[in-house]
C-alpha cells in the first residue's frame, strides 16, 4: 500500500490526495485558451427605435462604470494566446457586455412590470427596511442610477424585488427576480449560451502537489483565501440590454447601471472571472 492510498484510507488525515504525476494547471486559465468571444450587441437588437430614443435621450442613465482598468487590463494580457477573447472582454469593460440573449423576436421581449404568478410578495416593515438599505448600498456604489421619476422609460422592464431569509440565519437575502413571468429577463437567454469554468480545492492542491514536486518537497509558508464578493459586479452591462429598475423605494425608479443581470447571466462573465 502506498502512501497516497494509506492516507485516503484513514479519514483522520485531512490532506489532499494527489500523485505526482498530476499536471501543475488550473481548469479556469485553461479554458480561457479555447473559450470563443463574448458577444456584443445583435444587429437585430437595433430594430427597437424607442431604446435607442431612451438611450440618446437619457446618457446620464446609463454610464458605463467599472473599477476594472480596461486599457492595464488589455496590457497584462498582450501575450494571451486567444486574443479574440481577450479584445471582446476588453470592448465589454468599456462598452458594456451583452448576455448571450437573442431578442430578435419582439413578441418575447418583456415589457413594462414583470409580476409573479402568485401575485405581488408581501412585504413587512423589517423586509421594506432592509430594502431601503440595500437601495442606498446600490446607490452608494453607483450601481443604481439617478432617479427618472415613477414611470418607466420606453425599453426599462421591472422585475420582482423581494426578501427571502439566508439559510440557517435569521438575515435578509435580497432577490431580484429576472425569471418571473412567461417573458423575463432570463427567458431571453439560452441555456446553452454560455457557462464559465471554475477552479476547486482539488485543483489548488494539485497544483501545490505539482510544485512541490518540481521544487523537491518545498511547502507553501502561507495560503490565503481571497473574498470574491459583489465581484460580477464590476461588470457593465450594454445599455441596450432592456434595462432592469428597481422600483422598491416605493416612489421612484432606478436602472440597474451594474446590471443585477450579471447575478443570472454567467455566459457574460466566464472570461473575465478565469
């Protein structure tokens, strides 16, 4: 019996299992060599002359705003061998990235306020306040636009904003609910448009396995876990995309500037978060 079987056969040894043969790589860095574009916006999204009113007429709703540094970015990846993927994530960080979705047809475009089949949630004080909060937070990040008043604007959808409590706590989750209803956001996507390949704990510890091996035993003296939070966010989404709004606060709306749809939308961002 070797040794990598001795360890796997007594569950007190808490360590990664991995032979020396495995390949020092990472699943994310990898796909990114073969993975295609991003898409940009259709031709045929170009046919709804009222978004394009509502764009041109309202510029300071829709900026384009991220702390990503798409030029530093572009720079760092100069030697990427897919550089076609490289030149449409850039174009996304400084024009907006658009989801995979084909809106082609009008007829299964959402309009206007999206409601649940079971109606309108109810809402207590605690779940308004924390709403009111969670608005400001947006507002503070500049992720929620200015306020436009109390009706939408041509080509704007409002999707369901609701609480539900975080598992195993008594915490607030805020959900925006871009599935609600025959015609959503999310409908407009297909399942097959795109998905993004993650590293695990069993890549991480191959790797530290395969560099242990080619630097003749030496062990990492520290590891760190980096906090991914809001992360999707710093991901524009192209203004054409029908813009989702918060109408929460109960008296005006606001676009979603970062889009929220990046929460439901992964094909966008599979390239940029490997």
């Amino acid at each position: 019996m070797n040794d990598f079987e001795f360890r796997g056969k007594r569950p007190c040894y808490m360590c990664f299992i991995f032979g020396i043969g495995d390949v020092g790589c990472t699943p994310s860095a990898t796909y990114t060599e073969s993975a295609p574009a991003v898409p940009d916006v259709p031709t045929g999204d170009y046919q709804y002359t009222k978004i394009t009113s509502t764009i041109l007429s309202f510029p300071h709703l829709f900026p384009i705003i991220t702390p990503i540094n798409a030029d530093c970015f572009e720079q760092l990846l100069h030697n990427h061998p897919n550089t076609e993927l490289v030149q449409s994530v850039c174009q996304g960080l400084r024009t907006g990235f658009w989801p995979f979705a084909n809106t082609e047809k009008p007829e299964f475009l959402p309009q206007g306020s999206v409601m649940c089949p079971q109606g309108l949630p109810v809402l207590d004080n605690e779940s308004l306040t924390f709403l009111k909060s969670q608005h400001d937070a947006e507002v503070s990040l500049s992720q929620y636009s200015q306020a436009f008043g109390p009706k939408l604007l041509p080509g704007m959808v409002a999707q369901p904003v609701f609480t539900v409590p975080k598992k195993g706590s008594i915490k607030l989750h805020l959900v925006n609910d871009h599935s609600a209803g025959l015609k959503s956001l999310n409908s407009l996507i297909p399942s097959e448009g795109g998905f993004v390949v993650l590293d695990n704990l069993s890549d991480l510890g191959a790797n530290i396995q395969a560099v242990m091996h080619k630097n003749h035993g030496l062990r990492p003296k520290l590891l760190w876990k980096s906090d991914t939070l809001q992360v999707y966010r710093c991901l524009p989404m192209h203004p054409r995309w029908p813009a989702p709004c918060d109408t929460s606060s109960g008296k005006e709306g606001k676009c979603l500037s970062l889009s929220k749809a990046t929460q439901t939308t992964p094909g966008t961002l599979s390239s940029l978060k490997n």
